[in-house]
C-alpha cells in the first residue's frame, strides 16, 4: 500500500510522527511530503530531527505568503506529486493551508482521503483554520477523531461515513518523547528557570498578531502579571512586536518577560510540563498543557478543543487585559485531568482503518 502523507507546519509534524511510525513499522511505503508553509529551521526542521521522521520525499518550500496564494501554490504542485504517485490513500493533518490544499488536490483527482484530527469546530469563520477544517472533513472518505465531541460536529453536519474515534495523535507523541525530552533538553539550566516557577506563553494566531490593539493589551497584561514568564517569538510575531516598538518600549515594558527564540519540540515538552500556568493562542498547546495538568489560559475568543475547559483545565480570556491576568492569579484547577483524548494509541487505530 502506498500513502502520500502531507503535512507543512509544526503541529502536524508532531501529529503524523506515531503515524508514520506504524506504517513504516508494518511496511507500507509512505512517500513524505513537505509544503514548506513553515520554513524556519527552528520552525520545521528540527522537528523532524527529534521526532525521528524521515526526511521528506519532497518539499514545495512554498513559504509564507496571502492565504489563497500560499494554498494555490501547495494545490498545483500537490497535484503534480499526486498524478506520479497515484497513492492508495492521501494522509492530512489538522486545519492548516497545507491540509486544505492536499485535501482539495486528492479530491479532484478522485483519490481517497483520510483527515487525522477530524471534526474539530471553533464556530468562528473569521478563522481560516475554521474555514480549513470543514471543507477537509467534507472532502474526506475517512475521518479519525480524537474525542467525542468532534464525532458529534461531524454528525451534526450530516458527516457519519467513514468517521472513526481514533484518540488523539498528539497525545501519542507526548507519551513517547516526554521521557527524551527529559532526558535530553537543557532548557531549564540554559533559562536559569525552576519547575514551576515560571509562565510560559506563545502567541501567533492573527487574531492576536494582526490587530495591534489585541497585541497590546496581551503584552500589557504580561507585565501586569508580574511573574517570570518564557515566551518563545513566533517570527511573525516578533516582526509584529517590531512594528508595535515604534510606539511602546516592548523590551522595556516587559523586564519580568524572557522573549526567546523559538525552540524544538523536546525543549518546549519540557518548558511546559515544568510552567506553572500557560497563556497561548495555539491550539496544540491547549492539548498539551491539558496532557501534562497544567493550567492554560487561552488568549483567543473561543476554542474548538471545549473539552479542556469542560473538564476545568482551561480558560478561555481573549485579549482583554484584565480577564488575562484576573485569570492567571485565580485560576487554579484542581485534581487531574480525565482521560478524554485516547490511551496513546491513535497512531495504531489509523494505521489498522486505513489498510482496512
């Protein structure tokens, strides 16, 4: 059997790892392809170095750019790659561009399509992602959820063919790399940082990055805190920042903030399990922060993972100022968080589907 796998940012490198683990344990031949929508070393390739994934067969190096141009490109040179391959089944991961456009170049060619983090919703279509998602999961011939509740959307959008609970493939890859992490990432001593004795925060989404007032009061609130807090820089954040330093001393403001480079997956694993508290727009994150029982604080509108804040570990504040940082002094979750996203064994159930 041969798969074409697509992935291009670093959430669906993380996601696909068990898979392509299994179908490359049970012998299958996946071709790897790389869209290149993330293009930083530290954004991409060191992934694939601590995730063991092989190199990929190829990358479209595409790069950033206005979503329908960015989609454009990955569509036409996919679908190159999908007429020499003529794969039996097209594997895509989440909600980026790179999804939507794998998804859109196997369905024109008539070619199977399976969506690995199916039926998730934010109910916000001023998200791309949103956007992203929903054509996917109603391209896709079979559709591997990672809780209930994504189950549920599909359903309620007539989608129950081909839909599956398969766990959550992000939970696979905490289990198997949390004790590498451990074992590896100096994080902690190069930072000077002790376990819980700081917050850890990331910001990236545009409805953050893209409306100056938001990023403001996001980065008021962060001195407000007045914590240590580890802030890893998305690049397009940190051109972001630049462009706000214009009219407010960022580096100034912030003296209780430790703005670092972005960092590898082994090293963020770390960074999080020892947070006492998380503030992040990133929907990965939430995950992970939920796996390890940490607090989050989510810095968007809404959430498609509901799950987390049902469950308590979760709070979602947006941009307000004050919400930030009434949340970060008050909330405190209590006990451990159920066990809603699998047993860590995703990775298997979409192998064993697929090869049906």
């Amino acid at each position: 059997m041969k798969i074409v796998t697509i992935v291009g940012a670093r959430p669906q490198f993380i996601k696909s790892a068990p898979v392509s683990k299994m179908l490359r344990q049970t012998g299958y031949q996946e071709i790897l392809v790389h869209t290149g929508q993330h293009y930083d070393y530290k954004m991409s390739q060191v992934f694939f170095e601590e995730l063991g994934i092989p190199e990929p067969d190829a990358n479209l190096e595409i790069g950033s750019g206005p979503h329908g141009w960015q989609t454009g490109q990955m569509l036409i040179r996919l679908e190159e790659i999908l007429r020499a391959e003529k794969p039996d089944w097209v594997l895509v991961y989440g909600d980026t561009n790179s999804t939507l456009a794998g998804a859109v170049a196997a369905c024109k060619l008539q070619l199977p399509i399976a969506h690995v983090e199916a039926g998730l919703r934010s109910f916000n279509r001023e998200m791309p992602e949103e956007h992203n998602r929903v054509l996917t999961d109603h391209c896709a011939d079979l559709l591997f959820c990672p809780t209930q509740t994504a189950i549920d959307n599909l359903a309620k959008e007539g989608i129950t063919a081909g839909v599956h609970w398969v766990g959550d493939t992000m939970y696979d890859a905490v289990l198997q790399f949390t004790e590498v992490a451990n074992q590896r990432s100096t994080i902690l001593s190069d930072l000077k940082l002790a376990s819980k004795g700081y917050l850890l925060a990331t910001i990236h989404r545009p409805y953050n990055t893209d409306i100056p007032e938001n990023l403001v009061n996001i980065l008021t609130a962060f001195k407000e805190i007045n914590e240590p807090i580890v802030f890893p820089v998305h690049p397009r954040t940190r051109k972001k920042i630049a462009e706000l330093d214009c009219r407010l001393n960022v580096e100034g403001l912030m003296l209780n903030v430790k703005l670092i480079e972005p960092v590898g997956y082994l090293d963020m694993l770390v960074l999080e399990q020892n947070a006492r508290l998380i503030l992040t727009d990133s929907g990965g994150m939430q995950k992970e922060a939920f796996f390890f029982g940490v607090p989050c604080v989510t810095l968007r509108p809404e959430t498609e993972w509901v799950e987390t804040v049902e469950a308590g570990w979760n709070v979602v504040v947006g941009a307000n100022k004050a919400r930030i940082t009434a949340a970060t002094k008050e909330f405190r979750p209590a006990g451990t968080p159920p066990a809603i996203f699998g047993d860590g064994r995703a990775g298997e159930r979409v192998m064993k589907l697929i090869e049906g």
